[in-house]
C-alpha cells in the first residue's frame, strides 16, 4: 500500500525547487521510480492529472487502475494542463480483482463540494473469502476550512459505514487536516474501529512531524515555509500493520524542501504492509 499526492503539473510558486526538477519530463521518471522502489499491491494517489499516462505505463508492471476527476479541476486552468486532477487507485491484477469501484462526491450537509473520493471493493484472488474496501480521498485545502474537511470526513464515513459492512477497510489521502482538527478525531473514534498507521506504529504513538514541507512565494513576495503533517493510511482493526515506510530526515530532504529531484511530489509518499488478522 502506498499514498502519494500532489502530481499536478505547473510550477505552484515552488521557488527554491529548481524548474528542471518540475518539469514533467524529469517529474514522470521520477514517479515511477518511486512507484517502482515500493512496488505495492495496492497504489492510492491523490492530485492526479495524468491518468493515461500512468495507466499505460504501470500495465507493464501488472497494474490495473480507476480514476475519479474533481468536479471543477484547478488543473484545466493552468497553461499546457494534461486535464483534470482527481483521485486515483491502481492494483496488482495477479493478486486482486476489482470487484466495484464506485466515485464519491464529498458533501457539506448535503452539499455538493469540489472534492471527490474512489471507493473500491477488491477480492483477493486466491482467497474467495477474502476482500476489502480501499478508498483514496482528497479532502479540501487552504486553512479556513477546517469545517467543511470536517463533514467531508463525516460523509465519507457514512458511506463506508454504510457499504462496506465488516470487511477490512483501508482508507488513504490527503486530508488537509492536522491531527488536531475535528476530521481526524472523527476517523480516530469512528465506528468503523479505525486507526493511523503511523501512529499506530510509533514509538511515541504520534503522527510523522510532517507528511509534507515546502516553500513557496506568498502574496507578500516573501517565501513562506510549511511543515506539517496531513497525509494519512487509515485501517480497520481486522488488519494487521508489519511494517511501513520510513518518513525522510530534515537532512534527507534538504535546505530547498519538496518537491525535488530526489522527491518528485511536494508530499511524501506514505507505505505499509498489511496482513489480514
């Protein structure tokens, strides 16, 4: 299982990140590289507005995948775009079947929103009783919205709760959220008897320091930094964790932050191995 977000293209005010390493010729090798290093059996990706291309260069890997496009994408705005963003899910056909995948309109109170989620119900194949819901969601962003994160949490909630019954559930995205807003309480006391992987994992049983860190230009000219942690890997209780993937050192990273030419999204991918209990 691995969670990697923010592959739109364009420069997004990355001033300290040199413009070579943004380009989507470097940026495309550099994914997959990373898709490579890990090779999970489950892919959940965020921000995604190059699905073909994936999509064709992962089916030489064995991979099979689903898509989902935000209603009203940023992406079409910007100069040379490759289309809409939106969540994306791929997996090993040699060990999983898809069984349904449905897209999710994250609501408000009811509402419609601008964000989206890919609800996936997989079989594994040499198992006939064995199958699990796997859902990747992009929660809003910007601070401000801390209360509509929160009912898109809670909506997505429902849905699984209404869905997926007792089977194992994982649940991977960008939340836009710190540990301390109310979408992630609400994943913590859920129902549905979720945990994060990474603070399951922890020594301290805390979340990583960050899941992402950058610096941008602001409105200000001035460069603004950001370090924080909104990334997550939720579980069921059914599922067992073995083993996930180390959060990069301040030094790994590097003075000028993400993206790079060592880490092509300007968050950090996020992996576990998972056993059924």
């Amino acid at each position: 299982m691995i969670s990697v977000a923010g592959l739109s293209g364009g420069d997004d005010n990355f001033v300290l990140c040199p413009p070579e390493a943004l380009s989507w010729e470097n940026r495309q090798l550099r994914i997959l590289e990373e898709i490579y290093r890990v090779s999970p059996t489950i892919l959940c990706m965020q921000e995604v507005d190059c699905f073909s291309f994936l999509k064709d260069k992962l089916a030489s890997l064995g991979y099979d995948g689903e898509w989902v496009q935000k209603p009203f994408s940023p992406c079409i705005e910007m100069k040379d775009n490759m289309g809409p963003d939106g969540c994306a899910l791929f997996y090993l056909k040699d060990r999983l079947q898809m069984i349904s995948a449905h897209p999710v309109n994250l609501k408000d109170n009811g509402r419609e929103t601008n964000q989206t989620a890919l609800v996936c119900k997989l079989k594994v194949k040499d198992d006939d009783h064995k199958a699990i819901f796997v859902a990747v969601a992009h929660l809003k962003a910007k601070s401000g919205f801390q209360n509509l994160r929160h009912q898109q949490g809670k909506h997505l909630l429902e849905y699984l709760i209404k869905h997926a019954g007792s089977e194992p559930i994982i649940v991977c995205g960008d939340f836009n959220a710190s540990p301390k807003e109310p979408v992630y309480a609400d994943f913590t006391n859920s129902e549905l008897g979720l945990r994060s992987v990474y603070k399951a994992t922890s020594a301290d049983q805390a979340e990583p320091k960050y899941t992402t860190w950058k610096i941008r230009l602001g409105q200000d000219n001035k460069n603004t930094e950001s370090c924080k942690t909104i990334d997550y890997i939720w579980i069921r209780k059914n599922l067992k964790i073995s083993a996930v993937l180390t959060i990069p050192e301040d030094a790994d990273i590097g003075p000028n932050r993400l993206p790079s030419f060592r880490y092509p999204s300007d968050h950090l991918a996020l992996a576990c191995k998972l056993n059924f209990t």
